[in-house]
C-alpha cells in the first residue's frame, strides 16, 4: 500500500455498469515523508467516508479490485484507509 | 519477497473491513548492502517487527491472501519474517 493526498472528486455519469455507486477521488501519491511522488490518480473510495484533503492509504491493480463489493468491478486503484498518524523513526 | 527496513507505524481508523486490527508499519526497500532503494510500502506486520529491524517483505496478492486464508481481501504487502543477516555478492549486511 502507498500513502496519498485526496486532491479532489471525479463524477462520472456515463460509466460501464460495474462502476455504478463508486465514489471517485483524485489522488496525489506520497512518500513516507508526505512529499508528492509521481503522477495524481482516481481512485475508487472503498472506505466510503475519505474526501479532499485527506490523507489515506490506498492499493493497486487486482488488490484494488477485491477492496470494493461486489468484487472486481473494474477500478486499478482504491483507497482503503484514512491515516490518523503515522510516526516515524527519529532518522528516518 | 524483498528485504526491508521498518521505519515507522500507521495509525488509522476508518479502514476497509480487512484490515481491522491489523498493525500496519511503514517499510523502505533496502538492497542486500542495506542501502535504500527509494521504493517503501504499508504493510501489515504478522510477526510483530519493531521499527529499525530489517524485514522480509511479501509483496504478491495471492501469497498474502492465502497467508491471510482467504479468498479475497484488498491485501498485498505483508511483513512475513525479521531478518538476522544478509550474505550476498552486494556485501553483507549485518543486523546489530
């Protein structure tokens, strides 16, 4: 799993049918030290409660087509958490 | 499975289902000289590693889910083993 920043929201009206009710949110991946690393995503929210601003975990590819229910409905990328803290080591 | 270094813990409540009560840590890659490679990973601790011990990590769906014995679950990288040494071409790597 990867940490990221949610940086916004994606509507979609016109989608394949497994996509129906999957709340989508753009996604800025992050280091460990929360620095931007690579290009932003769309993520599906498979928590249900994350939104703008928030920092959250999230995985990739067949991982995240197992996180949403029904299963594998067509998603590459899911949120499946929101970070309260992370602490790392003094020289990290 | 790659080796690793834990450099810190995730504390999070709102989570999918699965990882209820997981302990999640925050893990670099490290090459077998110790070095890190710049890729690092949550993964979920199964065999209660401490931040600054080296680590094997999983990272392989399927293998992490039958670890898990299921079927399905958003699950990837998972912390399977604390290293005690690395020999290799690279060096050695020796824990304190």
């Amino acid at each position: 799993m990867q940490l990221g920043r949610v940086t916004g929201t994606v509507v979609a009206t016109t989608q394949v049918e497994g996509l129906r009710g999957v709340r989508f949110l753009v996604v800025q991946p992050l280091d460990k030290r929360l620095a931007a690393v690579g290009e932003t995503l769309v993520a599906a929210d498979a928590v249900y409660m994350a939104g703008p601003g928030e920092l959250v975990y999230f995985v990739a590819s067949r991982e995240a087509a197992e996180a949403l229910e029904p299963r594998f409905v067509p998603v590459d990328h899911a949120i499946v958490g929101i970070v309260d803290e992370i602490e790392l080591r003094a020289d990290a | 499975m790659k080796i690793a270094r834990v450099e810190g813990t995730v504390v999070s409540t709102i989570q999918h289902e699965f990882f209820d009560r997981q302990r999640l840590l925050v893990c670099d890659v490290i090459d077998p000289g110790g070095e890190p490679t710049g890729e690092y990973a949550i993964a979920v601790d199964v065999v209660g590693a401490g931040v600054g011990e080296t680590v094997l990590l999983l990272d392989e769906g399927s293998s992490a889910r039958q670890l898990f014995d299921v079927d399905t679950g958003p699950i990837r990288a998972v912390v399977v083993g604390i290293v005690d040494e690395v020999s290799s071409e690279g060096g050695e790597l020796q824990i304190d």
